[in-house]
C-alpha cells in the first residue's frame, strides 16, 4: 500500500491543517536524476516563496559524520563492513594497513619500530556514504542526495548562499539552564559548484576540504563552523528560501527540532513551574515551516522524524531501544553517551515527536520511507512495522481520539533520487511517484523456480527481475489523497494504477504475478 489505515476511532480523522505547509517529504532527496514531476513540484513552490539561500540541516548526521574519528581501531571494529582506515582486502577481518617508520634511527639499537594506520581519503571515504559533508558536497554537488543545482532553483547561474547547521545538546542542565551550542557555516553556490567559506570569510582551497578541521562535527568551533546566537541562527532561517533536513539517524532530528528543552531524564527543563525553556534552534526552523516562509525539505530522518509516532514501533518489529544509546565524541579528547530513548533525552518525545502536530500536519500520518524491491523478488520488511504499529494503537481502546494512517515510499534507484515523495501544501496531501527505468540483475535459477511455479508465462517474457510495472512515466505522476479516499493500493489487483512489484517481504503472492 501507499496509503493504510492504521486505526479507527470515533473521533475520525484530524483535519487540523496548516494552509501554509511548504512540505516535500522524500524518500530519497531530491537530485537531478530525480523525475521531473517531483523537480517541477519544487520549483513551483520555489517561484512562490521569497528568501534566498539554502540550509542543510546536518542534526540526523551526527554518528555519520564522526565516523572518521571513531571507527579507527581495529581492535573494536575491524569485524565492521565499513572502517575509516584502510584494510588488505577492505571487509571485515581484514589486515589493517600501516606504515611503519624506520626502527632505531640514529643507530639507537633499543627503540622499537613506530607503524601508523593508513587512513581512507575523502575520496574513498565518499563512495561508502562517509566523507564530510563539505567534501561531498564540493565533489559531489550533494549531501544526503539534496543536489545544489536542483535546491539551488532554476536559474543556476544565481550565486547562492549555502548554510549548514546543527545543535550541540547532549542534556546537559546547568543552574537551571540547558548547555547548548548552534553550530553554524557558510558557503555558497557559485557556477553551480558549492564552496565552502572560513568563519573569517575567506573561500576554501582545494585542499582545506580534506584537513581534519574540515571534518569535525562535535561541540567545538572550526575555521569552517561557528558557534552564533539564537538571534543570529534565526536571522539565517528567516533568509533562507529552502531548508533540506539530512537523512540519518530520525531521533537526532526529533532531538534538535524540539520546540523546549529536555533534560537527560527527558523532563522538560523549565524556567519557572510553568514556563519551558525554548529551544532556539528547533523554534528557529519549525516557525519558519510553520509560516510558509520557506520550503522544508526531508530525507529520510528529516521525514520520518515529521510522522505523528515514531518509536522503535516504526522499525522492525525485533528493534529494541538498546539501539538508543550512542558515544558520540564531544570534543577531541572526550566522549559521552548520548540516550536517546523514552527513559533518555527525548522521553516521551521518542514515541510522540509532536513535531507535526506543532505544524499541523493533518491527519496523523506516520511515514516510511525506503521501501526496497529486491531482485528475489520480495520487499525489504519497512511496511511490516506497520502492522504491528497498527496492532499497538487498537489494544488501548478509546486511547487515541482521532485516526492514524501510514503512508509508505519506495526507493527505485537510492542513489539517483528515484523514490516516491509526499507533497503538504495548501490544504492538499499529494503522492509523487517515483520511476525506475531499468530492470533489475538475471533472474536466478532460484527465483525462477520459485516465481515459474505460479507464473510460467509471467516468466517466459522477462529475462530480467523489473523493478516497476510497465506503464509508469518517466516524468513521475502524482494523485491527491484524503482520508475519505481509503487505503490506497500501489501494486496488485487491487491497485487501480499499479506502481509497485507486486510481492511481500517473503516473495510473489498468489494472487496475481508480480507485475
């Protein structure tokens, strides 16, 4: 499905509704070989909205962008698939590279022989997903697939400030007062390349993208980024046309764009008895949301973290708050566990985010982004959640007073941008369509003989597993949707315009062939 109806009640569906929405929540970005239905619905809200200049919201990337720093000892983490030095042959298990000094230099007969890790470039560390955000950007013309020329807007020959930004906030209260830093850096869009700008206002070199200080993302201020005030963040967002919300971990999200303040026990910090301490950072952007006065743009966390209930009940079913807690390093020489779970910093915030509801997103939707078909021609379990999200709503009954409805997106190519978009927008919920255009690796001999059972002629006319039905447009497509509309069905007899394989998480279905 791309739409279900995960609980019923009296009350019906929430209408409330925010005419103002300027929302694009995308499963895989936004990036030039995205179709050009969801480029197009861009760039008319881009022709709508003044301002100038984009934000990348960085907050989701935090334990990405600290890989280089923490995935560097082999004694912890060679069994990983990915390491931030280099390996013979690069998998897990693999003899770590080093480059040893000469032994007893000087002809002092009684030192030992000094040997280094090799460490992974930039470069290699981008084509694994984990390079800085400046570097990729800069050769990359991206970051968490939101594309500089397609955020940049139509014209590119616009020169165009670029900000990225994140809060630094690990729940520490001090005399009543949470302790937090907005980091804060600068660049710009020029001949549609990204360049990066130092605090002190000069451009980059070619080789200040690959120092270390151009990699760091903790509490600390770099010659890149810089520690402003609430005033000066909020000037920045009230300037910007569009913000682009990083995919990563989702509760990083939740935690930085949380209207108040919460303590390490997920208590709201208070001014007084009845007053919450505001979190500048998530005001800043949520306001601005809020307003119509920019477009938000979400990736992956940057969506999810919008659905009316997250909670490890969105994930598999076998997910367990452990995966709450994090080192994160703090600074060069300190690191610290970061809880974010319901009994951690987000407390209730980690089920309810109320991120959507402070927008007024209508109609309680909880969003599932990288529904994957596979070449064994069955789905990765993403939609399997909501089943027993749905089994979790209905046991309290009377709990909840108003509906609750899923909505499900498909990858077709990640890394190109081909995924399914939702649209909110002027009191209008849309449905963008993504487009896979090439079928997927040979059928196997076990594929085949599981699909050729119930479907020999299905199979006799493709050599290849496709990854989408026929008859969907290369340009994408797009239906509006309402809850009076029902479950809408992406695949299958049911579906009235199929865009999805028709399989579970299992394999083909026996009602009908695959496509």
């Amino acid at each position: 499905m791309a739409f279900a109806t995960l609980l019923t009640t009296e009350g019906g569906p929430e209408e409330n509704f925010n005419p103002h929405l300027k929302m694009l929540l995308t499963s895989g970005g936004l990036m030039p070989t995205s179709v050009s239905n969801q480029i197009q619905t861009y760039y008319k809200m881009f022709s709508q909205t003044a301002g100038q200049g984009i934000l990348y919201l960085l907050d989701a990337k935090m334990y990405t962008l600290q890989f280089q720093r923490t995935m560097i000892n082999p004694e912890k983490v060679n069994n990983e698939k990915y390491v931030a030095y280099k390996r013979e042959p690069d998998v897990p298990g693999g003899m770590p590279v080093r480059v040893c000094k000469p032994a007893c230099p000087d002809g002092n007969s009684t030192c030992e022989q000094e040997c280094d890790l090799v460490m992974k470039t930039q470069e290699e560390l981008m084509h694994i997903g984990y390079a800085s955000a400046l570097y990729t950007l800069k050769h990359a013309g991206h970051y968490s697939n939101g594309h500089v020329r397609i955020l940049q807007g139509p014209e590119g020959n616009v020169e165009t400030p670029v900000y990225l930004s994140y809060l630094w906030y690990d729940g520490e209260v001090l005399h009543g007062a949470p302790e937090f830093k907005i980091l804060l850096g600068q660049g710009l869009i020029r001949g549609g390349n990204f360049i990066a700008k130092k605090t002190n206002g000069e451009e980059f070199t070619d080789d200040d993208y690959s120092k270390p200080w151009a990699t760091t993302m903790d509490s600390t201020e770099t010659a890149f980024f810089q520690n402003v005030s609430p005033a000066e963040f909020e000037r920045v967002v009230q300037g910007v046309k569009t913000i682009f919300s990083c995919g990563g971990d989702t509760f990083l999200t939740i935690k930085a764009l949380q209207p108040s303040f919460r303590d390490r026990k997920g208590d709201l910090v208070k001014r007084s008895r009845n007053q919450e301490q505001p979190n500048p950072y998530g005001l800043a952007v949520l306001n601005a949301v809020k307003s119509g006065s920019v477009i938000y743009v979400g990736q992956s966390a940057g969506t999810v973290a919008m659905s009316w209930i997250v909670g490890a009940l969105t994930k598999d079913p076998s997910s367990t708050c452990e995966k709450c807690k994090f080192d994160i390093l703090k600074n060069e020489s300190s690191a610290e566990q970061l809880d974010l779970g319901p009994e951690g910093l987000l407390g209730k915030t980690w089920l309810f985010p109320g991120l959507g509801e402070y927008l007024n997103i209508p109609y309680r939707l909880v969003l599932r982004p990288h529904l994957d078909f596979k070449n064994d021609c069955s789905f990765t379990p993403n939609a399997r959640s909501l089943l027993v999200l749905s089994e979790f709503l209905a046991a309290p009954v009377g709990a909840f007073k108003h509906n609750v409805y899923g909505v499900v997106m498909s990858d077709y190519n990640f890394s190109t941008g081909s995924s399914d978009m939702l649209e909110i927008s002027g009191k209008t919920v849309r449905y963008h369509v993504g487009f896979c255009p090439q079928s997927g690796a040979l059928i196997s001999d076990d594929v085949r003989a599981k699909v050729g059972e119930m479907y020999p002629e299905w199979l006799a006319q493709h050599v290849q597993m496709p990854c989408q039905p026929s008859g969907n447009s290369p340009e994408g497509w797009s239906f509006t949707w309402q809850p009076s509309d029902g479950d809408v069905y992406a695949a299958g007899p049911k579906a009235k315009r199929p865009f999805r394989m028709f399989a579970d998480m299992h394999g083909p279905l026996s009602e009908a062939p695959p496509s």
